[in-house]
C-alpha cells in the first residue's frame, strides 16, 4: 500500500510541476501591447526609423519583464519596437 501511494504522489508532483512550467511559459508579456500601456517620452532622433534600421546607443530602449529579445521606445507618440541584440527595428506603430 504504501508503494501506492509513493508513486501516487510522485506523480502528482511531476503533473505539477509540469503544469507550473507551462504556466511560466504562458506569462509571456507581448512586448507591443506592453509599450502601448506604458508610453515613455520620446527619443532624440535626427530622423523617423525605419524597419531594420538600427537604433543609435544614445536612444534607452526600455525593457519589459524578463524579455530578453525585444524593447521598445517611443518616437513621435508611437512606440517602436527593437530587436535587443542588434537594436534593429522590428515594428512601427502606424
């Protein structure tokens, strides 16, 4: 009986802790709708960017959570979103 219940709770754990992992997963913050909600002044650029132009190091682009491949900055009230590791634009609001 008692070898039951072992394996029982073994793997009720392991069901948890499966769960609990696609919890984590699915806490994924869309970076986009984050930059919409949290506007941040805007970025002192000489001119408009463009997609796949890349950001010059004198703009803070701004991090959202443990999102370690995008963040955003706003130029002309419209976010902008970057590409961290080579500070590319990826998105334009229109």
């Amino acid at each position: 009986m008692t070898t039951f219940i072992q394996r029982a709770l073994a793997a009720l754990l392991l069901t948890l802790a499966a769960g609990g992992g696609a919890l984590a997963q699915s806490e994924k913050v869309n970076v986009y709708q984050y930059a919409i909600d949290h506007p941040v002044a805007d970025a002192p650029l000489r001119s408009a960017p463009s997609l796949g132009a890349s950001v010059p190091q004198n703009v803070e682009i701004i991090r959202v959570g443990n999102d370690e491949v995008y963040g955003y900055f706003y130029y002309d009230g419209r976010p902008v979103i970057v590409e961290l590791a080579t500070r590319s634009v990826v998105r334009i609001d229109n």
